[in-house]
C-alpha cells in the first residue's frame, strides 16, 4: 500500500445550492418538469424538492448533514493506525515488507478495539489515501545460480510424467 490523498465524490454545498434554485424557481411559479430539465435533475428529484418545499420552505431543503452510516473509528484514531502503518509490517512481527488487508485489519483491531472485515479494510485505507502496490522485481534474496542447479538436478526427479500423473 501506498499514500497518495484523495478527494470527497460530493460537493454537498453545491448540491443545496442546486436544492435552493429549484425553490426560487417553485417560488416563481415553474413546474417540476421545468425544475428537472433546467437543474440537469430527474423528475423524481424535482418532485421529492418540490413537496419538501411545499411542507417546509427551503427550510425543508436545507441539507441534512452528513450521508452515510457514520465511521466506527474516529479521525484521531485513524491517524494512530496510519503512523503505525507506516513503520511496516515488520515492526509488528511479519515476515516480509508487504501489508495486505488480513493484516491491516490486525493493526486497526490492535490501535483502536474495532474490528472490521478484510474486505471492507481496503475503504479505510483508500480513504487515508493509500492505494494498493505490487511489489517491484523479484527477491533481494534471490540466487539464481541455486534455481538454475534445482531446476536441472531436482526438477527432472520430481517432476510427473504424463504417464505417473494418469496412474494416480
């Protein structure tokens, strides 16, 4: 994983500002169809603004507040688990230089008591604007010299023929 900052998918300000034209334009008289076609809205929209408006004034237009379901974990929280993050996965006893989700979740179980699902692991770390990475080119550890000595000495005695593989 990698950090790279994100932005918000809505502009909840403007999306008010829009609700706000469309009861200046009820206020003048316009009908929803006209609402909907002007504001770039569908006409269930304009229909929803519109009995809101009537109810309510743009009062009733006003925007609710946040959307969604609101985070288990705080904004402070959320930083712990990233300054953790940061210091890799070796400082919390794995083997190699590589987070995966599995283990992510393990970090922000043992930072902040909440418990999430891998799969849903990968939204939290999207939103402190890491992305996932592919580790680049093959093992430091690696000899070649090794593999090349395997694959002529070893392989052609372990290998199945297709003979063995039908007798199993």
């Amino acid at each position: 994983m990698s950090s790279t900052k994100t932005t918000s998918k809505r502009d909840f300000e403007a999306m008010e500002k829009r609700r706000m034209r469309a009861a200046t334009m009820y206020k003048k008289g316009k009908t929803q169809a006209e609402v909907a076609r002007v504001l770039g809205v569908s006409r269930q929209s304009a229909s929803v603004w519109y009995h809101r408006w009537k109810a309510g004034g743009t009062k009733g237009l006003k925007a609710a507040g946040r959307a969604g379901r609101k985070p288990r974990i705080t904004p402070e929280q959320l930083s712990r688990v990233e300054r953790e993050l940061i210091k890799g996965p070796r400082a919390f006893g794995y083997s190699t230089d590589l987070w995966t989700l599995p283990r992510i979740t393990c970090v922000i179980k043992k930072v902040t008591g909440v418990s999430y699902h891998p799969g849903h692991v990968w939204r939290i770390v999207r939103s402190m604007g890491w992305s996932c990475q592919k580790p680049v080119g093959k093992a430091v550890e690696r000899d070649e010299a090794e593999i090349a000595r395997w694959v002529k000495r070893t392989w052609p005695k372990v290998k199945k023929t297709p003979v063995e593989s039908a007798l199993l």
